[in-house]
C-alpha cells in the first residue's frame, strides 16, 4: 500500500515537472530542457546509493539494519524543505496563464481524456508506441541489472552499488544529448531505435555482465551442469504466481520450488528430467545426485563441483562491468531522454497534464514495474538466469513496431495548442 501511494506521489510530480519545463521552452529546445528532467532519475539513484554506501561506511551493520537505513531518508528533509521553498516562488506557464484568459481549460480533463476517442487515441499510442517499451527497457538498463549483479553474479552488495553509480554517473549525459538530438532529427526514430538495441542487445550484454563479475560461476555452469529431476507439470514443481506476488515466501512448502529458488537464486542454471525415486524433486550435479531437497546438501554438492557462493572480487573485471553499464545507460537514455518532450507535444494543452501521466506511469508502473516479478518467474520456471530477459526483449520489439507505424515523428500539437 505504501508503494501505491508512493507511485501515485511520483505520478502527480513528473507529467507536473515535465510540462512546466516544456510550456517555458522554445519548440526547438524543447528536449534538451526537458532532458535536465530525465537525467535526475538516473543521478538521483546514483546519488542515493552514494548515500547509503556512505551511511553503510560509519557504522556496523548490525546497526545499519537496526536503525541507521533510516539516516538516508531523515537527510532527505533538507531537499524536500528546498524543494517547497523554490516552487512557493514558481508561476504558472505562459501557456497555462493563457488558457485560463481565454477559458479554454478543460473542465474534466478525465473526461475529455478518456470519453473522447480522438484523445483516448493518442494516450492508446503513447503507451503502446513508446512508454510500455520506455518501462521495461529503463527498469532493465536501471534497476534489474543492479539486482542481476547481486542475486545472479553474486557480487557483494557495496561493489554492486559503487560499480552501479559509477556506470550512471558516466551514462547520465546521454539522457540530456539524446534530449538535445531529438530536438534536431526528431524524437520518434531515437526512441525506435532505443528500443531495438534494447531488445538486441540487452541478453548478450547480461550475458557479458556475468562472465566479467564471476567467471569461476560462469566455468563451473558449463564443466558441471546441474539437472533437476522433477515432473513439471505436478502442482508440485509449480510456481504459484500468486502466491509470488504477494510474498517472497510464496510456495514455501513445496520442495521442487525451493529447490529452483536456491538454484536460480545462486545464479545456477539448470535443465529438467524425469523424477528419480519417487521424490517430488531430486539435483544432480558433476554426477551426484541428492534425493528431495536438502538445501545444506545442494550447497555443498554445488561447492564440491565448483559452484561459488560468491564472485571472487579479485577476479570481477570492474572496468569491463562499468562500460557495460555504461553502454544500458546510453541505450535507455536514447528512449527516456526524447520521451517527455514528445509526450507533451502529442497532447493538447487543456487535457496534457492527465492525458501525458496515464501512458508515462502505466508505461513505467505496470509494464517496467513488474519486471524484476516476471523476470524472476520466468528463470525459474525455464531453469535459466537469462530467460526472464525475454520480458523486457519482447515487450520492446512489440512496442517498436507498434511505434515505428503509429507514432509521428513531429507531433503538430504544440504547447500553446
């Protein structure tokens, strides 16, 4: 619920945000000052790991996880006093101001957003043109590649975070170029072409990502590959999604689940085969094989073929993992960065505030928010760390086609329509 309420915080903030930069702004400015607006995200995450590395850094932690996780969001208090401070000195837009001279502002922008079909037309493109894609591949450049270095690759937390600052610091330019750009060339064929790299390049960068963290995981995978002997199609062996989504302990008294959460959560790849003695799951690996499942047993068969429990950080290639991300941050930054000036100037002025935050926020809420879920899901139902990287991949190759047909490339509306 907390989450909710968040999410409905930021949504009422950023279609505010972007719209209040652009209605200031020249047409042929229009993506380079909306760009400063995209680029916060990606410095605001490397500023808050920043943050909790340093609050991590004074303390045990012990007293991290008693009290000191708290630190970060008591020094928060200060932005936010500065923040009701600059915007009691802010005006409306020009644009605004006009409308309401004129009284062309719309009574119910709801209305006139959704019951309309000319508007609920474009809201329909926006979101399955450009902001569902926009979601998936910015929480997979952003925020599932963090979580990848650390459940998967099994690099210790603070390296995972200070690799991950350094990646968007260096990266973060490229939301305000690809914003300066789109004002030159046009939004529509960056945001495309965004979209295809991601869906390209993102498995074999992954892929990339976790032989430079943990080779030692990445050789023993290949030298002693680990069978699950369990009968798929048994309620057994199933994943329950429900159960998933509500709790991270989902399915917990079933022995075939947890024996493919312990795997996958190792960053252990596995295949499936027919059941062995009668068990609901058995593992075998580098020629043993452990009946039911016994998760002290499974490790230590697993160690015993090579498998580490964690990246060796004298052998996690730092540079190498830091251009990788570099290179998500780029390709993100080349949908994300042109993507609020295009949305304002497809909508009207008088519906832009409500008709701009339902595709930006589904886009990013519900298609790029629930990808760490299916991601996670789809490794283990397949037995593979990479599957779930076929969420983000297909939702943006539908998208880019979709978008690629129905989006224009220079909206006509603009700011003062």
């Amino acid at each position: 619920m907390l989450r909710l309420i968040q999410g409905l915080a930021v949504g009422g903030e950023y279609g505010g945000a972007v719209i209040y930069v652009a209605e200031h702004s020249r047409p042929d400015r229009r993506g380079l000052l909306t760009g400063w607006i995209q680029i916060t995200s990606s410095v605001g995450l490397a500023l808050s790991i920043a943050v909790i590395i340093g609050t991590q850094s004074v303390m045990s932690e012990a007293d991290f996880k008693a009290w000191g996780w708290r630190a970060p969001f008591i020094i928060s208090i200060a932005m936010l006093a500065f923040s009701i401070y600059v915007r009691a000195r802010l005006h409306e837009s020009p644009v605004f101001t006009r409308l309401k001279a004129e009284r062309r502002l719309s009574r119910s922008p709801v209305r006139d957003t959704f019951a309309r079909w000319s508007s609920l037309r474009l809201v329909l493109i926006a979101l399955f043109g450009v902001t569902a894609g926009m979601g998936s591949t910015y929480f997979t450049g952003q925020f599932y590649v963090m979580i990848f270095m650390q459940q998967i690759a099994r690099i210790d937390l603070q390296t995972s975070y200070t690799l991950m600052a350094i990646g968007l610091v260096i990266g973060a330019p490229a939301f305000v170029f690809f914003g300066w750009l789109s004002d030159r060339v046009g939004r529509k064929w960056l945001m495309m072409t965004g979209l295809v790299l991601s869906a390209l390049c993102y498995r074999p960068m992954f892929s990339s990502l976790l032989e430079a963290a943990n080779p030692q995981l990445v050789a023993a995978t290949r030298s002693a590959p680990v069978t699950v002997h369990a009968d798929t199609t048994s309620e057994a062996c199933k994943f329950g999604l429900v159960a998933a989504l509500l709790s991270s302990h989902g399915d917990h008294g079933k022995p075939c689940v947890q024996a493919k959460k312990l795997l996958i959560g190792s960053g252990i790849n596995f295949s499936y085969a027919a059941p062995v003695d009668g068990q609901a799951v058995s593992m075998t690996v580098n020629g043993k094989t452990i009946s039911g499942y016994d998760a002290a047993a499974y490790r230590k068969a697993l160690s015993e073929a090579g498998y580490p429990a964690k990246a060796d950080p004298a052998k996690v290639s730092s540079a190498y993992i830091v251009f990788l991300l570099v290179v998500m941050t780029v390709i993100v930054a080349m949908v994300y960065g042109p993507v609020a000036s295009f949305l304002v100037e497809v909508f009207p002025a008088n519906i832009r505030y409500t008709a701009l935050s339902f595709p930006y926020h589904i886009g990013a809420g519900i298609f790029g928010g629930f990808l760490p879920f299916f991601a996670t899901y789809l490794s283990l139902a397949v037995g593979d760390v990479f599957a779930g990287l076929w969420y983000p991949v297909v939702i943006c190759t539908v998208v880019a086609v979709v978008g690629s047909i129905m989006l224009p490339n220079r909206p006509q509306i603009e700011t003062d329509h």
